[in-house]
C-alpha cells in the first residue's frame, strides 16, 4: 500500500508526519485524505506538487504503484 509523506503546510493540516494509504491514484489520495482529515488539507493538496518515488507526477489517475512512496510538497513561499 503507498505511503504518503507530508511535508510543511499539508503535515500541519493532516496533523501527521506520514500514514499509509489504500488508494491506487493521487486523486483517490486526494479525496481519502481531505474526508478523513478535512476541507483544510483538502485545499492544501489542491496546490500541492506531489513526488511518487522520488519523481514529479502530474497525472492524478496514473496508477500507483503498490509500495509507492507519495510526497505531498506545498508551494514555497520565497525570494
């Protein structure tokens, strides 16, 4: 089952470092954890860029991979 990390604003929101998942897409991700964690986290994943295993996914229906490992990576604010 994939993991999912969470990293600044989003790991505030879902009040957890990390927790593994049963979902097979990042929009299935997306939906699971903005209902068990709520509104908050879901506008914050709206925004987030997200890595599985480490490279940049775009495509919210690919499927995962079993043992994905998912990164959940806010905006930056900077200068």
């Amino acid at each position: 089952m994939p993991e999912v990390r969470y990293f600044a604003g989003a790991k505030a929101a879902a009040g957890v470092d990390s927790e593994v998942c049963s979902e097979d897409t990042l929009a299935a991700i997306i939906q699971a954890r903005t209902a068990k964690h709520g509104p908050k986290l879901g506008q914050i994943l709206g925004a987030c860029s997200f890595l599985v295993d480490g490279t940049v996914t775009k495509d919210l229906h690919r499927e995962l991979p079993a043992d994905a490992t998912v990164d959940v990576l806010p905006p930056f604010a900077g200068g």
